[in-house]
C-alpha cells in the first residue's frame, strides 16, 4: 500500500469544505493541511486526525501499489 497524495483533498472537495474547516476538525493549521493537499506526506497521527475530521477510516488515504504484499 501507498499513501494517496490527492486523497485527503479529494475527500475534502466531495464534501464541499474549505480547508480552514477541516483544518479547524482536525487540529491542525491550514498551512500545514494546504501542505498535504499538496503532497506532503503527513505523520500516521496526522492522517488519524484528518481521518476523524473527515469520517473516514484512515485506510482510504492508501491505495494498492509498489510496497503491497
């Protein structure tokens, strides 16, 4: 498995919030949610937070892909 870069975003979208909201959710500055959307690869404990924020398990920031059993 491998970390999604363009799920947290997507998730974000589809739910139509800003990212100052779902910074707010989870904790977390919007600089530093702006950066994830943007690729960066946050900590296991930032994805649970982004996870609880957005009401989904964190398995949907991983796709199958180099790595996977």
């Amino acid at each position: 498995m491998r970390y999604s870069k363009t799920a947290a975003k997507g998730l974000r979208l589809a739910r139509g919030l800003r990212v100052e909201d779902v910074a707010r959710k989870a904790r977390l500055s919007a600089q530093g949610l702006r950066a994830i959307e943007r690729g960066a690869v946050p900590s296991a404990e930032t994805l649970g937070k982004l996870a609880v924020a957005l009401k989904v398990s964190v398995s949907v920031f991983f796709v199958p892909g180099r790595g996977s059993p």
